[in-house]
C-alpha cells in the first residue's frame, strides 16, 4: 500500500471505525473496533477482543472495498 493511500485511509479513519462497528453489528457480532493506526507495515486496525474467522472476513471486505486500498494488498495476520 502506498504511503499516500495509507495517510488518505487514516485521515478518514473514524469514518471507517464507524462503518465496520456498524457491519460487525449487522452480523450480530460483539467485536467492536477501538481504532485504525498506521505502522510501517501498513494499516493496523484494532478490535476490543479476538475476532472469529466471521469478523476477519467481514472487516477484510469492508477495508478491501475502499476505494484508498487496492485489494490484493490487503493482508491477514
């Protein structure tokens, strides 16, 4: 991820810490995100607890569909 794409995604940050909080709701998961932080290795985002593969793949989609991150960028812990 370019470094101009990571600021771009953080500027907007609470935006997205609202819309993921809002998709994990839909799915009736208790994961709620704390914050999104940048780090030299990209994007962190940070959730109150473990999340189960479910959460994973529903903030996975949620930052993939940015139109800031290019989506085969975008990697797993």
């Amino acid at each position: 991820m370019s470094n101009d794409n990571k600021t771009k995604f953080i500027e907007d940050s609470c935006n997205h810490v609202t819309n993921i909080d809002r998709t994990l709701k839909n799915i009736k998961s208790e994961v709620i995100v704390n914050f999104i932080c940048l780090n030299q290795s990209g994007v962190t985002i940070v959730t109150n607890k473990v999340v189960s593969p479910l959460d994973l793949q529903t903030i996975e989609s949620y930052v993939k569909s940015t139109k800031y991150i290019i989506a085969k960028e975008v990697k797993i812990p």
